[in-house]
C-alpha cells in the first residue's frame, strides 16, 4: 500500500480524502467514468475500422499474417478463439 492509501487519499489527484472503500475520491472517479463513456466509442469505432481493413486485405483481425481462407483470422488466432471458447462451455 502506498502513503497515500494509507491515509484514505486519492491516489488520482492527491488532494481529497476517499470513503475508504476506493482508492480514488468521488470527483476523480466521476471524472473518470464520464471520460471512458465519452472515449469508448471512439476507441470501438477505430478497433472496427482496423478489423475491416484487415478482413478485405486477407489479414488476420489480431496481426498482420494471412488469414485463414474464409476466415478473418490466422491459424493462430483461429486455434486460441477456439480454446478460449471450449473454456467457456
């Protein structure tokens, strides 16, 4: 735990106390939340425009390999989508 914490300061701005329960103040966070809901559309629509480039090239959606035929993805990145979901089940 740093100083900070230990004292129930935000560990963002380093000037108000917190509830105990966070580690950052009520300001900080409020600040935080609106800033991620502002930007994460626009983040989603650069991540949608990247995956579509790459499907019409022939690439993989992750990296740069070729994709498999028929596939937007490599045989790599195939294989890990596939462990990833029989993990799921």
């Amino acid at each position: 735990m740093s100083a900070l914490e230990d004292y129930h300061i935000c560990t963002k701005c380093g000037k108000r106390y917190t509830d105990g329960i966070h580690k950052t103040c009520d300001i900080c966070r409020e600040k935080m939340r609106v800033y991620h809901e502002n930007h994460r559309e626009n983040i989603m629509e650069g991540v949608r425009k990247f995956r579509a480039e790459h499907r019409e090239k022939g690439l993989c959606i992750y990296c740069n390999s070729p994709a498999e035929h028929g596939k937007s993805m490599c045989k790599i990145h195939v294989e890990r989508e596939r462990m990833r979901y029989l993990k799921t089940k």
